[in-house]
C-alpha cells in the first residue's frame, strides 16, 4: 500500500512538472513572438524613417538589449538627430546650426548676426528644444527693459566721485578749525595769570577735547582722499564692469530683435517651438514628421 501511494505521489509530482514546463513555454514563446514583432515593427518604423513610431516603439516597449545593439554606433542617434534637423531648419529656417555636442544634442543661434553664439538647443533623444540655460540667464538679466543694473554701477561710480569730493571740502573744513583751536590755546596761554588760572585750565580743557573731535573727525575723511590710488583703481574696475554689462546688454537686446522679428516675442517662441515638436512627435493623420 504504501509502495503505490509513493508511486501515485511520484506520477502527480512528474504531471505538475510537465504543466509547470508547458506554461514557461507558452509565456516564453509569447515574449519572443512580441519581441521579433517590436524588433520587426521598429526596423520597419526605420525603414520608411517613420520618426512618431520610431519614438514610440524606441522609448518604450522594445527590450534594452536590442535598444543597445540597434544603437551601437549611434545610428538611430544619427537618425533621430538628422530628421529634427530637417524639419526644425524646415519649420525655421532663420535657424543656423553652430555645433554638435553630442550624438543627439546640437546648438543653434537665431539669425545671422555679428555676436557668433549658439541660444537655442536641441535633444533629439527626448525630443525637446530650449533655450541654452546660460542664455536664459543672460536674457533675463540683461534684458532691454532692465536699464536698473546700468543706473546701479554709474550710481557707485557717483558716489565714489562724491566722497571724494565731500572728503577734501571736509578736510579743509576741519584743518581751518584745528588752527583756530590752536590760536586760541596759545593765546590762552600767553594771557594766563595768576589770578585767572583757573579760568584759562578750563578753557584750554575745554579746547583741547574739541580738538580731540575735530581730530577723530579727521581721520573718517583722510581714507578718502589718501587712499586715491584705490579709489582710482575701483573705479576703473566699475567703468570695465559698466562696459561690460553695456555689451552684454547689447548682445541680449540683438537676440530680443531677432525674436520679435522671426516669432513676434518670447512667449509666441515658446508657443510656436511646443507646437512645432507636438506636430513632429504626433502628426496630424494623413501626414508625417517631414511634411
């Protein structure tokens, strides 16, 4: 009894292994069969350079080994890369490639004029296109409305010149008042007496604490004037600076042009680049990514 109890043990065991086996399988084969049809789909999407499917089936559900093999030499980097390139430079063709950075990123300068740098950027591994961030950075702080951080430098500039001038008309002042301190100690005492002596200690006490001031006083305003050759050299530092942001600013008031000549404005650049990538990722039905 216990030799066929073993046996109809054994036989179950051996029939759940072969179901067990059987569904591995059938999910295996069911994973290959929609791998060589994402493999299949994706050479054909390449083939007819279908850029939407490309994307779809590249970013998405085709397994990353062959993501690696199809892309091994950037060849659907290439791809991707030249097929934005066309159509961006067919959208906006003011658009003047400046250079290549990598397999899929590229820089682009708005126009032709004499300031050579690159503001717009593309990936064309997203995809997506934007302004390089140090541009963005510049066009917002060197923006044509913003006169303030032109009038904040000339303002330092002012003012250095100011205490300058302030220190010297101080300086005279307080130097005409230490003489007449010192006349009017000496002339205490030359007229100091016996009788008045107490009255002459007072005075000259009194003399010598004023000029105390006007000596404290005195050494506020001699950095200014002593120290010229400083305030000399940080003022040469504020008129580079000056010249500086006035290029600059010059620069970003150029590239402001050229977006209101070829967009209408920032915002209309923005609005005109988002729909420009939502026409080429997902065109209309009927049309593609090059028309």
């Amino acid at each position: 009894m216990s030799e066929e109890l073993e046996q109809e043990k054994l036989h179950e065991e051996t029939s759940n292994l072969a179901i067990d086996f059987d569904e591995i399988k059938e999910v295996a084969s069911k994973n290959i069969t929609s791998m060589l049809k994402d493999l299949q789909d994706f050479e054909d999407a390449i083939e007819m350079e279908n850029i939407p499917e490309i994307y779809r089936i590249y970013k998405g559900r085709l397994h990353k080994e062959l993501k690696q093999t199809s892309n091994q030499n950037h060849e659907i980097d290439d791809l991707l890369s030249r097929k934005l390139h066309d159509n961006f430079v067919a959208r906006f063709p003011f658009m003047e490639h400046v250079e290549k950075i990598s397999p899929t990123i590229h820089h682009y300068k708005i126009g032709s004029y004499y300031r050579e740098r690159p503001t717009i950027g593309f990936d064309a591994s997203i995809p997506e296109i934007f302004v390089l961030p140090y541009i963005d950075k510049e066009w917002q702080y060197y923006h044509p409305d913003n006169r303030e951080i032109l009038e904040n430098i000339e303002q330092e500039i002012d003012q250095l010149d100011a205490k300058f001038i302030a220190a010297k008309t101080e300086l005279e002042t307080i130097s005409r008042q230490l003489k007449e301190v010192e006349n009017q100690k000496t002339a205490i005492q030359n007229n100091k007496g016996f009788f008045n002596r107490g009255k002459a200690d007072e005075e000259m006490e009194e003399l010598e604490r004023r000029e105390k001031l006007l000596q404290e006083k005195k050494q506020t305003w001699l950095p200014f004037v002593e120290s010229k050759e400083s305030t000399n050299r940080k003022k040469d530092e504020l008129m580079q600076r000056y010249e500086e942001t006035r290029l600059k600013r010059a620069v970003v008031t150029k590239e402001y042009r050229l977006i209101d000549r070829y967009f209408g404005g920032a915002t209309q650049m923005s609005e005109q680049i988002q729909d420009f990538l939502n026409g080429y990722l997902y065109p209309t039905k009927g049309e593609t990514a090059d028309e």
